[in-house]
C-alpha cells in the first residue's frame, strides 16, 4: 500500500469521525433514535470508516495497536448484514 493510498484512508476515516460527532453532537438517545436522517447519516459513516479500516495495511495496524481494528471492522459488517438481513 503507498503511503498516498493510507492517507486517503486514514483521511475518511477522520473524516468520517467528525461527521458522526457534528451530527450527534447535543442530541439526546430519545432525539437521536427518533430523526431518521440522523441514524442513516450516522450508519452511513460507521460503515465508511469500517470499510476504510478494513483496507489498511497490515503493517500500519501493527504498528497501531492502540486502534481497535477488528472492533472498527467488526462493527461496520454487523450495521450492513443487519440490515441486509
């Protein structure tokens, strides 16, 4: 992987991130589960960030332990395959 191409992950991933916080940002559980433009935005960038996570180079993850991988990985494909299921 160039270092160009695990920038522009890395990119969507921040991106992504500050996406889910500008739109959650002040809105309580209640509010949050009852806007769905809200849930689809916010579903549409953990998945963004699950599949950007899952296209990282191996060595960059191991060099990042700190990072939940996995966990990013995992999350996105249970909000997909619940869906589609």
């Amino acid at each position: 992987m160039s270092s160009r191409d695990l920038l522009f992950l890395l990119e969507d991933i921040l991106e992504s991130a500050l996406k889910i916080k500008k739109y959650t940002e002040g809105l309580s559980y209640e509010t949050f589960i009852n806007v769905d433009k809200t849930i689809d935005a916010v579903t549409r960038n953990f998945e963004i960030i699950g599949e950007a996570s899952s296209r990282i180079d191996k060595d960059f993850k191991i060099n990042n332990p700190h990072i939940e991988w996995d966990r990013l990985r995992g999350f996105r494909n249970r909000i997909v395959h619940e869906y589609l299921g």
